[in-house]
C-alpha cells in the first residue's frame, strides 16, 4: 500500500479570523488501505515533520520581482537569472527556490528573482488519528486582512518520516526537510557546501554525508505529498446572510446557495479547474453583493 494524503482547508471559527487546516488520511485499515499504519504504511507516530506551502491564485498570477533586496521571511523566491549567488550560506543556482527562515536574508540584485507567491510558514503540525486541525492566521498565509480572504487556494501538502538522517549518508534524489529552530542548521555538500536551517527542505544529488550544525537540528526523509485547492467563502457566506436577512429576492437566493454548494462539492471533489472555480468564486461575489446594493424584491 501508500500513504495518500487527505489535506483540508477550510474556515470554521465564526469570526472568520483563522483558516483551519486538516489531515482528513485517517487511521488505515481494510476500507481505508491507504490511510496511516496499515499496510507498510507509516504509523502516526512515525511522521516527524510536515510542510504545507500555500498560496491564493491570486498571489501566484500576481507574482513579481521582490520589491527589496532583503526577503521577507517565509516568502518563497525562485531565482531566474545571474548564475549561481551565495545566500544564506547556499549556493543557489538559476532555477533554485529559498524560503528565507530569517528577517536579514539578502539578494544581490532583485531582478534575477522572481516571488512564487507561495508562503511555507513553519507550523510544525503534525497528523494525529484524532484529526485535530492546526489554525493559521492571515498573517501566517501572507494576506494582510482581519480575516480569511475569499479566493482560491492552492497549497502542496507532505509529511516526512521520523528517522533522524544527520550523520548518514544522503541518498541521491531523496527530499529531506530539516526540523529545528532557524537558528538550528545542518550541512550537507551537493558540489557546493551548504548550510540549511530548521524549516527548510533540500534534495541529495550525490551520496555526500548529512552533518550537524548549530544546535541539535535533525533531518527527516519525505514521505508523501500531495498538491490540492481549495475555495474559501467566509466573507461571501456572511454577506448571503445579511441578505437573506434583509432582502425578499428568494430565487435569487435560492440560486446562489445552489452554485455556492456546487462549487464547493465540484472543488472537494477535484471536478473543477482553477480558473473556473476562480470566476464561479467572483460570480457570486459580484451577484451578492449587487443584491445588497439594489435589492428590488
């Protein structure tokens, strides 16, 4: 069997302030084969660290040069010029991503980077049988408002075994992500002898050992991972609500519940693409909202 992933997202505080995240995987079993513990695959308790990098269809489109040569913290950058450049005590090549782990990482020229518009902030969350959801507030998502945006999000998913692999050799194409703090650091020479702190992720190009750093740091192998979207409708859903309540047009109401659930199941159930999803998202908005201006019923 294989562990497949059954990440969720959604927004279920009532004021709207946090999204919650979710491993829906579940305890494996005959009905559930690829869930965790059944089948070689790994038990709860053998996962030792998680990412989950996400991002909002908008932010990726609206993707661009960073506006200063000093990174923002747990921003994704991807380099697409100017050869190989030194950061952070990497050595990045063109075509190379870093998700800055601290306030002071510098670039020498903004122009040969380009922001993904994917944050990974280090929750550390880690799945248990009782699925209870790790909260993220718009800070830690990279939106700037009081509550979850409505839009699409696009977010990759993985979890990574618990076997501490500092001091062993590195396997040439395996992913590792290493658990600590950012001032925790592990090294590791791809051709060029890099360090990595606490959150970040590399991938093994030769069989070179995986040595300590700062602190106690360790290094875990990547498991499983999966890519997905989701639509988040927080503040629609409130506003359909203040319509419903102050405005008698029923069968336009009626409509909109019945796209809103559509869209909803369509994207649950991965039957939706992300432009569609998007424009059914601004449809909606757009419909509401003109009702809560001129409501004529």
């Amino acid at each position: 069997m294989s562990l497949i992933l059954k990440p969720n997202i959604t927004v279920d505080v009532a004021d709207g302030t946090q999204l919650s995240f979710y491993d829906l995987t579940g305890l494996g079993s005959a009905s559930n084969p690829n869930g965790y513990g059944y089948g070689g695959n790994p038990a709860f308790a053998a996962i030792g660290a998680t990412r989950l990098k996400i991002a909002t269809k908008v932010s990726i489109d609206g993707a661009s040069v960073p506006t200063s040569t000093t990174l923002v913290q747990y921003k994704e950058y991807i380099k697409l010029s100017g050869g190989n450049e030194t950061v952070d005590s990497k050595v990045i090549s063109d075509g190379g991503y870093i998700v800055p782990q601290l306030t002071t990482i510098t670039v020498a020229d903004v122009d040969d980077w380009e922001e993904t518009g994917y944050i990974v902030y280090p929750f550390w969350f880690l799945p248990t049988q009782a699925q209870v959801q790790q909260y993220a507030t718009p800070s830690n998502i990279g939106e700037t408002g009081t509550t979850i945006d409505d839009t699409i999000y696009i977010y990759d998913y993985t979890v990574f075994d618990n076997t501490d692999k500092v001091g062993t050799s590195a396997v040439s194409g395996t992913t590792y992500i290493v658990s600590g703090t950012s001032a925790e650091t592990i090294t590791y020479n791809n051709g060029n002898a890099n360090t990595f702190r606490g959150g970040e992720v590399f991938t093994a190009n030769n069989t070179n050992t995986i040595t300590a750093g700062a602190g106690t740091a360790e290094v875990y192998v990547l498991n499983s991972a999966i890519a997905a979207f989701a639509a988040l409708t927080y503040n629609l859903e409130l506003n359909l609500i203040n319509l419903i309540n102050t405005c008698d047009c029923n069968r336009e109401i009626v409509q909109i519940c019945i796209r809103l659930n559509a869209l909803k199941q369509a994207v649950y159930t991965n039957n939706v693409g992300l432009q569609q999803a998007e424009d059914i998202l601004l449809s909606l908005t757009n419909t509401i909202n003109q009702l809560l201006n001129d409501c004529s019923c």
